[in-house]
C-alpha cells in the first residue's frame, strides 16, 4: 500500500489529534521553530553558503599559485583569504553541516519525538549563525594595518583590498596574532566570533547527549543504538570537554590584543608556546570531530549498499570511542618543531602512531562489510567507497608525521596541506556527501538525480586527486605553505598549475551537484517507501517525515531491527527477503503517517532568535569598548540577551489539549492559526 504525500498532509491537517500550533507556517515558522527537523535544515543550507564562500576563496588562492611569480593577490590578500577559507571550511562548513546531520536524523534514529532540549537546539542555531555573520562581517567594518614600519621593507605599505579579514592562519598563533604584529581588529572578529561558534557547539553538545542517554526507544540499548548515533555520542563528548581548551586560549589572547594583558608576550614574560599547547590540545580532537561524522554515515551506508549486516558493529563502536579518548594524547605532534624535549617528542611520536590501531579497525571492518556483499553502485555507495579510499591516503601520510625526523622535514610544506585535505576534504566531505545523497529523499520526499550524482562523484573524485595529490610531490620538492608566490628556477610551477586545474574540476563537480539538488527537489521523481531497502528507524515513517515524527513510538528488538522485520536467513545462513516484506514496510509507514492519539510538540518561539542577535552584538561591543558607541553596543547585547532569556523562561508551560468530540468550523486547520501556540516541554 503506498502513501500519497499529497494526500497524507491533507489527511493531517483535517484530523483533531495532531494539529500545527501558530507561527509554524512560512517564513516565520523557519525564524521560531524549536522542530529538530527545520533546525537541521536550517544549518544545512547555513553550512552550505558557507561551503561555497570557503570554495570561491580557494578558487582565488589556486589563481594566485597557478604559475610562478604570481600577481593575482597581494601578500596581505592571499594571507586574509589563506586564513578565512581554513575558518570557513572548518568552523563554519564541517562543524555546522555535521550539526545538521545530527539534529535532522538523532531524534528519527533513536525513536524519539524530538531532542531533550528544543529551544536549546534553535538557541544552538542561532548562536552559530550570528557567530558567522560577526566573521564575515570584518569584510566590512575590519581594519587590519600593517604594524609600525611598515610591511614591506623600508617601511612601505602594501595597498590591499582584502587586508580587513582575519589573516593570522585558522590556528591563530601568538606572537603573530597579538596586537604588535597584527594591529587593527580583523583578528578581533575571528576571536571573538570563534567564541561565539563554539557557545553554540557546546549547547548542541549537552543536548545531544542528553537526548541518547535518556530518550531511546524502548529496547534499544547503547549496543542496539546505529553506528551514527554512536559517533554523534563520541563527537559530542569531544566537544564537551575540548572546547572549554579553546575558550581559555581565545580568552587569553582576546584580553591580550583588548585590555593590555601579557599572557603570550615573551618580552614581557609571557609563553608564546602556551597557544600552541592549548590550541592543539583543542586542535587535534576537533580533527576527530570533523572526520567520526562521515565515519558514521559511512558506517550507515555501506551495509545498505552491500546487502549485508555492518563486520564486527561492537569494533567499529569501540574503536570510534578509542579514537576520541587518544586525540587528546596526540596534540604536540604539530609541535615537534617548536623546541619541545626529546623524551616528549618521543612519547607524541609513540601515541601518534597508537592511533592509526582504531582508525585501522575501522577500515578493514569496512572492508568486511563490502567483501561478499551485494553490493550496489549507487551514488551514495560511490561517495562512501570514495571516503574510504581517500581517507587511508590521508591516514597512511599522516602517519609519517609521527617519525620525528621525518616531521621536522615536512612541517609548514605542502605534504601537510595535502595530507590534512586528504583527511578531510576526501574523509569529511566524501561521508557528508554520501549522507545527503542517501537522507535526501527522507527530508524532501523525492530522489537526487543518479546521473547526475555520479558525474558529481566522478568530478569531485578526480579533481580531489589531481589537487591534493600533487601537494605531496610539492612539499617534498621544498614548497612551503602560507607563501603566496616562489620563483620560476624552482620548477613548482607544473604541479601547481594541476593542482589549480583540480581545484576548478571539484568546483564544476559541486555546480553539479547545486543543479542537481534544485532539480531534484522541485521535481525529482518521488521517493517510494524505504527507497535503498535500508536498515534503520528512520526509514519507517513517510517521507518526508511528519512533523512529529513516529505516530507510534516504535519498540526495538535488535540491532537493525527494521532490516530484521523485513529479512531471514536461509539454510546457509544468507539473508534473504521475507515474502511478507513489502507489506510489512508500507503497514510500518501508514501507522506512522496516521497518529491515534494526542501529540504534544514544543511550541515555536522568538526568543532563540534574540538570544543569538544578542551575543553578537554583546561581542561587537565587547571589541569596540573604547569607542564612543562600544559601551551603548554592549549594553544593548546584554539587554537583548538577558531580557529574551527572562522572557523565554516566563513563557506558560502547558500544551494545547484539543477537544475530539466537538463539532463546527473550529475543528478545522483554520483554528489551529488561532489557537495559543504550544510551549516546551518534553518532546515525547
């Protein structure tokens, strides 16, 4: 029996038990939702402006080193541009797109109404779009003079027309960042603004983590929960408690370059080598928590595709917390040449190489997975596959950096920057791809185009190599990274043109995937019921998926117990399809698109949207405090601050009860517009 999307959100709309409270309707339901599904969408398409903002910068980099002696950019444009495109990418694109991942499908896969906490979630949203805006926004209103002298010599000043925008590199080192050698306030809105960003992780930390503790379906224990939200578990424990590193760093240096402080002035007897212990204490598990994501989409999508159970869950699950717990003992390996002792760079050299044991795991786990199966070539098997081929490149090469010799020759050389790209861009943005292309027809109802999909994959798979594959010959030959232009007698200038080449082939392959999506979106062949025959929760219920989620809260039996309803085993063990399966998926998805009872949903608010305006402006005054208009600026935040989180919490707490057994024109949609709006409360 399949369901008519049409008809079902007619069908909805017309019944007594579910209604849509006020402001849940066009654009004002998008600026007051607290619905985990409109807030994962939110920082899709939020992360994904910014993914193209971050690839239009690499664009004009790769222009600027397509040939020797280069005049394309300035120095100080192609550091601005340099630094922006790393904070961009990382901060403001893997991060929040990740975010999106969790906050659309964790409440789905668990069997869940909603997360724990779901104004806390807009809240999250809000904090992490105004804490991008505040970035960028030093396009605008940043300076960034050259220090005193000059920075050019004799004491000339190089004309810039990008020099406004932070252009310290994305790891932001003191002495550089201080306000001697980078005066002005450009480095001020990246502080500043990565302070925001990382309040907003920190909340979606705690709520998510709540929500897998304490609001799984009945019977799915922490061994019967899917790979994903394993990860989202283990990403968000990292950030909870490397996040706070990186405050104490931003704190430190944000008091330093504004109120005359001397924490990482040697001169004065500060620690430059301080900011680099505690930003890498921060940095290398935020390298963790850009690449588990993808680990766990692909964890998702690999035994879809291949028609066969996940090879050894219980390893994969231990190995992905393993991971997490030794990123925290890896952090001076990117600061081997820094001075640190022998006997320390001995023991990060030692840890480091420990790490690649679960990361190992892991692949060959997911090479079981595929061996033998039935595997099937669709675009989100291609996207997975293509993760995993282009991840162990970029594993097997950072291995080298634990032989300390080794490092020393190439640290600050384009080895790094082919080898952190092969991690994350062919790791994080192959699974996050994989992901879209394999959720896609859940959140839209509809199917991305194959054809297409593929030449997006092939596009992006080729021009991934023909970038980053080169940069390793590169930073051997001596190239060094950060350097806007090197001289013809280098012989650099064959391999940057392919790497440049590459660049725009990976461009062409996203302009495809940008037409693909809104074609597939408006009028994309429609998605029938559990469309890759997957696995999981999530897949039984309509799509796309009702605004409450399950009409029934399921019970779970087993791991990848949707896959057990519909499949057996036979004398040898194989798994085959049970004759009743069909029947069984489109039952499944019509109890779910048809709720029996009562459903309550946290009601839609403005003071999320307030709270994050607030911060913002509280971190413009904050910058600004010596200025006439700082202290105004600063109060202003703080007003809207605390007077929405005063207002929010006096909001009434009781949900609307609508009356089944009255009759007349109020039953209708027409009143629901009229009713008093639903409030929090648990989302179940």
């Amino acid at each position: 029996m399949a369901i008519d999307v049409a008809d079902e959100r007619v069908e909805q709309a017309e019944t007594t038990l579910y209604r849509r409270p006020r402001l849940t309707y066009g654009f004002w339901s998008w600026i007051t939702t607290a619905d985990h599904k409109k807030i994962g969408m939110m920082y899709g398409y939020t992360a994904f402006f910014f993914f193209i903002a971050g690839g239009i910068e690499a664009l004009l980099l790769r222009i600027q080193l397509a040939g020797p002696e280069g005049a394309f950019l300035s120095a100080a444009e192609y550091n601005g541009l340099f630094t922006t495109h790393a904070v961009t990418m990382i901060f403001l694109f893997v991060m929040p797109i990740s975010a999106a991942f969790f906050n659309y499908l964790l409440p789905l896969m668990i069997g869940a109404r909603d997360v724990a906490f779901p104004r806390m979630n807009a809240v999250s949203f809000w904090i992490f779009l105004f804490g991008g805006i505040f970035i960028y926004s030093s396009l605008i209103f940043g300076t960034s003079p050259p220090p005193v002298g000059g920075n050019l010599p004799g004491g000339a000043i190089e004309p810039s027309l990008l020099g406004s925008i932070p252009n310290s590199g994305w790891f932001i080192y003191a002495p550089n960042s201080g306000a001697t050698y980078s005066p002005g306030t450009s480095i001020d809105y990246a502080v500043l603004g990565l302070q925001i960003l990382g309040v907003a992780s920190l909340i979606s930390a705690v709520n998510f983590i709540v929500t897998i503790l304490n609001m799984r379906a009945k019977g799915m224990r922490l061994l019967r929960m899917p790979v994903f939200v394993w990860m989202t578990l283990v990403v968000a424990l990292l950030l909870l408690f490397s996040l706070p590193i990186i405050a104490i760093a931003l704190f430190m240096l944000t008091f330093d370059r504004l109120f005359g402080t001397l924490f990482f002035v040697a001169e004065a007897g500060g620690d430059p080598i301080l900011w680099q212990h505690l930003f890498w204490l921060f940095g290398h598990p935020e390298v963790y928590i850009l690449i588990l994501p993808a680990m766990g989409i692909v964890s998702e999508t690999l035994p879809v595709f291949s028609k066969k159970p996940l090879f050894g869950y219980p390893a994969v699950v231990f190995a992905g917390a393993a991971i997490a717990f030794l990123g925290f003992g890896v952090w001076a390996h990117h600061m081997f040449s820094s001075g640190i002792p022998t006997v320390a760079q001995a023991a990060f050299g030692l840890s480091t190489m420990t790490i690649a044991i679960p990361t190992g795991i892991k692949i060959f786990n997911w090479l079981g997975t595929v061996w033998g199966g039935r595997v099937r070539l669709n675009t989100p098997m291609l996207f997975s596959l293509g993760f995993v081929a282009l991840f162990v490149i970029g594993g097997l090469s950072g291995v080298t950096h634990a032989v300390v010799p080794s490092d020393w020759q190439q640290t600050d050389t384009y080895y790094i920057v082919a080898h952190f790209h092969y991690v994350l861009f062919g790791g994080a943005i192959f699974g996050l791809f994989a992901g879209i292309y394999y959720w896609f027809p859940k959140v839209t109802g509809r199917m991305l185009g194959e054809g297409m999909g593929k030449t997006h994959f092939w596009l992006m798979f080729i021009g991934m190599n023909l970038t980053f594959g080169p940069m390793h010959w590169l930073g051997l030959q001596g190239m060094v990274r950060r350097t806007w232009v090197y001289p013809e007698e280098a012989g650099l200038g064959a391999g940057n043109f392919v790497v440049t080449v590459g660049a725009f082939v990976i461009a062409l392959g996203v302009l495809v995937f940008m037409i693909n999506w809104v074609y597939s979106k408006r009028r994309g062949v429609p998605a029938p019921n559990d469309p890759w025959d997957a696995r999981t929760l999530e897949w039984t219920m309509p799509s796309p998926t009702p605004e409450y989620n399950f009409a029934v809260e399921p019970t779970v039996t087993s791991l990848d117990d949707f896959w057990y309803q519909k499949y057996g085993e036979d004398e040898e063990g194989r798994a085959v399809r049970k004759p009743e399966a069909d029947q069984v998926v489109d039952d499944l998805i019509y109890r779910n698109g048809h709720p029996d009872q009562e459903i309550h949903l946290p009601a839609p608010s403005y003071f999320p949207f307030f709270v994050g305006l607030g911060i913002m402006v509280i971190a413009y005054g904050i910058m600004y405090h010596t200025r006439p208009f700082g202290i105004p600026l600063l109060v202003t935040g703080a007003f809207l601050t605390v007077g929405a989180l005063i207002a929010w919490g006096s909001e009434p707490l009781e949900e609307v009860h609508h009356d089944d057994h009255h009759d007349g024109p109020e039953d209708g949609p027409e009143a629901a517009e009229t009713e008093p709006a639903m409030t929090d409360g648990a989302a179940g």
